[in-house]
C-alpha cells in the first residue's frame, strides 16, 4: 500500500565517535503515510530519525556515510540549507518543550523565524495550527498565558502545532506519547491519523499496540541495523525475521 | 524500642543537640550584632553633617563650603563609561564562549584565566591601568583611564556570570528552535538571551556594585580631583572636559576625607551615602533578577 517514495536511505551508515549506531540502513518512507519506528532501547531509532532533520549535526564528532535522499536530493549534500531542510522536516521531541513565551508567541515563533511579519497572516496561522493539532478550543481564550502553564499533554499538542506552523512536507515524532496518560496519548493518535493526509509522519514508538493502531509502516531496528520493514499488518502478523518475532511477542529484551 | 516515634533522643545525643545550636545561635548573634553595630555606627557619625548643601555642591574654600556632588557625578559617570564597553565585550565574549567556540580545551582555559582574574586583588589591575592606559595611552589621570581600567576588572567577572547563565539555558529551547528552521544567532537571540537575561543584568548589577566600592584602582587611575568639570562651548567639548579630568569618586573621596584631611564627619558622611548606594544596587539586583525571571 505504499505511495510515493518521500525519504530514501541507501546503506545509511552513522558513527558516534567509535560507537557505530547506524549499520547500513536502507528503506524508503512513503509519502502521506504514518511510518513507526521500533525496537528496543539504544538501537539506534533516535538516531535515525534525527539523521532526517539533520538534528545529528549538533553532536560533536558524528561521521555519517551512506545516502538519504528527500524527494530525490540528498539531505547530506553540499549546498543543502539546513534551515529549510529542518523546515520541510519537522519534529516533536519526546519531552514537551515549549518555549518560555506566551502561547501565541510559540506558534508565530516558526512563521516569524521565516519572515511572517504580518499580524493578519500570523493570527491565522496560530489559529489554523491549534486547530490542527486539536488544542484550539482549550487555549482559545489564553493564547497571551504562558505556554508553561499549560498541562503535559496540552504543551505536546502545542508542540505539535508550532512544528505544523511552518507547514513542513514530514513530521518526525520522537517518542511524543511516552511521557503522557492515555487520554492525551489517544488525541495524539487521533492527531496524527489525521494529519497524514497532508503530512508524511514518521514516529518512534516504545508502544507495539500504537504502531499497530496508527501505523501504516513499521519499521524494526536492532542495535543499529534495520532487521525488518515493512506493512505494519504484515509485519505484526507474519514477521519474516526471527528477531522481528521475538520483539513483538514480547520474548526480546 | 524498635519502632517507636515516641522516645525521644538519647540524654547524651539531646545534650550534644542542644550545645551545637546554642553554639550556632551564638554565632549568628555575634554577627548580627556586629552588622548592627557598624551601620548604627556609621549612620550615627555621618547623618548629622549630611545636608542638602553637602550633596549638592562643590567644595569651596572661599566661601568655605563642603560638597560632594562632583564625587556623586564622577562615580555616576564612571558607572556608564564602564557599563557602556562591558554590556558589549562582556556579553558578547560569553556569548562567544558558550555557544560559539568549539575547541574545548581552550574554552577551558579561557574559563579558568576569566575566573583567576576575577580574584585578583585590585590593585594590580591599578598597576596594570596606570601603565597601560594613563601612560602608554597617554590618557593621564583621568575618568576614562579609570573606566577603561575598571573595564579590565570587571570583564571576568561579566563574563562568568553571563556564561554561567548561558549554560542554564536547557538544551531542549536549542533544540526546539533549531528544529524549526532557526539560525544559530536567530536561537540564540530569540530564546537563549531572554532566557538568560535576567543572569545578565544581575552580573552587569554586580559589576556596578564592585565600580561603586572599588578605590584603588580608581585613585591611581582616575586620580583625587574634586571640581566639577568644566562645561565648554558643546556637547563634545563638555565630554572631553569630563573625560580628560581627574576625578575622585565617592570611595576615592572618603579616603581623600579621612585620610589626607583628617575631616572624619564629612568622611561618614560620605560612608552614609555610599551605604544607602551599597544597599539600591542590592535591591536592584534582587528585584531584577526576580521580575526578569517572571516574565
Ligand atoms: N549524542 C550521542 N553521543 C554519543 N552516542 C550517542 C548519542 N546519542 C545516542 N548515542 C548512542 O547511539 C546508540 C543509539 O542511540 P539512540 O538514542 O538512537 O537509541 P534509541 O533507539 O532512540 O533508544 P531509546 O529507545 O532508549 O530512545 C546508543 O548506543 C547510544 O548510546
Ligand atoms: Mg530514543
């Protein structure tokens, strides 16, 4: 069921100094689809998925070899602009992060990074992305309240909305449910379902039932390698690889 | 009895409990008392030659009139000069540091030669200004030497404040803003300086508080002069006029009082006026800190 390739890895290969954490990945990441990224502790999952948004760049002594081409150009190329790469690439990090500004300030602050000025576009895209992320009607009447005020849950959907505020091609979710209850973690999901008929979403996941629920594509790593990817249905009901079965079944560290 | 919460402790633990505070109360009293005495002293010698005359004039033999309002002038615009290079420098230095330099070892050593210089006494930064600025320089005996040379003593002091709350900047606000497009100097202007700001300007707070108390420097540097400066035909004129003088501050004063003229009311006197500056600058510190901190 896959559509248009949007992310490709040729034998990705990623060292941390002398700790090699990426051995030749290679997939490709459907576009408009949810891909999830498993696999137990230290693997490599994090990793891969700031490789896209070039996140790694900002770890000292990282050596990336391979390629990873987004909609054919090469994000480790020369003249690539990290900037508009990171972009077009959005991420949600794990922990919520908020900035220490008002809740209108964190969502403008994306369009202003990239030269909204106008206050009429501005409070349109504040509106428009609370919306999407499915926090609107909670902050619509403290949008100037410090987004530190709000609750866990509400500051990852806020979260969500400043990297949809820049209307990015892909959205990378690092582990985004992890810290919150099920009911935030279901408006998430829900979220994200939505959001991928306009969003390509690549999630890592401790949590096998929701790469099962909102996944399109899974995606297991193992220390560093790529064990098995494929259709999240095919992959969680008849696993290829021996290891891919241990972890899902729960027999695997 | 194992279990119990009712016994209370051993006789022996109790009678060690109580010597100990009485020892730490003890303690603090004598301090207090102490504090207490030295500022009731201070306040009883120099509050009855205070006067409004006294704060606003300039001394004058002729007319045989006592004034301190060149020294309040000097140490204000001592204060400026010395703000005006270190916000700049100092800030920018830090900034430079933390976020910019990626050669770990000498960042180190910068770090440990900005912390060395920040306990050295000051009368070598005197030496060193007399010799840079007032001879090599040419600039002689004169406010902006003494600026300049207090420059030199606060700069580690700005540095490692600033740096210091540079780093309390948590990782995550980086990585959000650069995860959204961000520029390295755009993250750090919009969320890493106003987060930090606040450490800022208690340190520039602090740097005033050590150019307020600090005489040696300034005596050797800045020199004794108690007239006003002269104000010209213009703005620049007035500006080299001030510049150019020797001026003492209110510090410099209170030895040139006490020590060269043997006047010790006018020397309480200014021993009041320097307290009260003492405790604003503290206050404006705390509050600041706090109410940036709020925002
Ligand atoms: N900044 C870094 N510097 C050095 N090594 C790192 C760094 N980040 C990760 N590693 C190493 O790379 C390997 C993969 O780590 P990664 O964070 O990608 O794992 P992960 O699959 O995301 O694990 P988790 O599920 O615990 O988040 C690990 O061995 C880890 O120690
Ligand atoms: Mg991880």
């Amino acid at each position: 069921m896959s559509g248009n390739t949007i992310i490709e890895a040729k034998g990705l290969e990623l060292w941390y100094g002398d700790n090699h954490a990426l051995k030749g990945v290679s997939l490709e990441i459907p576009e408009n689809r949810i891909t999830a990224l498993i696999g137990p502790s230290g693997c490599g999952k994090s990793t891969f998925l700031k490789t896209l948004n070039r996140m790694n760049d900002l770890v000292p002594g990282v050596r990336i070899e391979g390629q990873l081409l987004y909609n054919g150009e090469d994000i480790y190329g020369p003249d690539v602009d990290v900037t508009r790469l990171r972009k077009q690439i959005g991420m949600v990090f794990q922990k919520a992060n908020p900035f220490p500004m008002s809740i209108y300030d964190n969502i403008a602050y994306g369009p202003r990074t990239h030269g909204v000025r106008s206050r009429a576009k501005l409070d349109d895209i504040v509106e428009r992305s609370l919306r999407d992320a499915a926090i609107w009607d909670e902050v619509k009447d403290r949008l100037n309240k410090s987004a530190l005020g709000l609750s866990g849950g509400q500051q990852q959907r806020l979260c969500i909305a400043r990297a949809l505020a820049v209307e990015p091609d892909v959205l990378l979710m690092d582990e985004s449910t992890s810290a919150l209850d099920p009911i935030s973690t279901g408006k998430i999901e829900e979220l994200a379902l939505e959001l991928k008929n306009r969003y390509t979403v690549v999630m890592v996941t401790h949590n096998m039932q929701q790469a099962v629920r909102v996944s399109d594509m899974t995606a297991f790593f193992l220390l560093g390698e790529l064990v098995e990817f494929g259709d999240t249905e095919r992959l969680f009901s008849h696993p290829r690889d021996k290891r891919t079965e241990d972890y899902i079944t729960g027999r695997f560290g | 009895m194992k279990g119990s919460i009712t016994k209370g402790l051993s006789p022996r633990r109790r009678a060690y409990d109580i010597t100990m505070r009485t020892l730490l109360y003890a303690a603090a009293a004598l301090i207090c008392a102490l504090l207490v005495f030295l500022i009731g002293y201070i306040l009883y010698r120099g509050i009855p030659h205070l006067s409004w005359q006294f704060l606003t004039s300039e001394e004058s033999v002729i007319k045989d009139i006592e004034g301190i309002l060149p020294a309040i002038l000097n140490t204000v615009y001592v204060i400026i000069a010395t703000l005006i290079f270190i916000l700049p420098l100092g800030v920018g230095s830090a900034i430079y540091l933390t976020e910019y330099a990626s050669n770990k070892r000498v960042v180190a050593a910068i770090e440990f030669a900005t912390e060395t210089l920040s306990g050295m006494p000051s009368i070598i930064f005197a030496l060193v200004g007399v010799i840079v600025f007032c001879e090599f320089c040419g600039l002689g005996q004169s406010l902006i030497a003494g600026a300049f040379s207090l420059v030199m003593m606060t700069l580690p002091t700005v540095i490692r404040t600033t740096q210091e709350s540079l780093k309390t900047v948590p990782l995550s606000y980086r990585e959000g803003s650069l995860a959204l497009g961000s520029g390295k100097w755009h993250m750090i202007r919009t969320v890493v300086l106003p987060s930090s700001v606040d450490g800022i300007v208690t340190g520039c707070i602090l740097a005033v508080g050590r150019i307020v108390g600090e005489s040696a420097v300034l005596m050797f540097t800045a020199g004794m002069g108690m007239r006003l400066a002269k104000y010209g035909d213009s703005v620049g004129e007035f500006f080299r006029n001030l510049f150019d003088s020797s001026g003492a501050t209110l510090t410099v004063a209170l030895y040139h009082y006490a020590k060269e003229r043997a006047d010790f009311d006018s020397a309480f006197a200014v021993a009041v006026v320097l307290l009260v500056i003492a405790f604003g600058i503290n206050l404006a510190a705390k509050f600041a800190g706090r109410k940036l901190k709020k925002r």
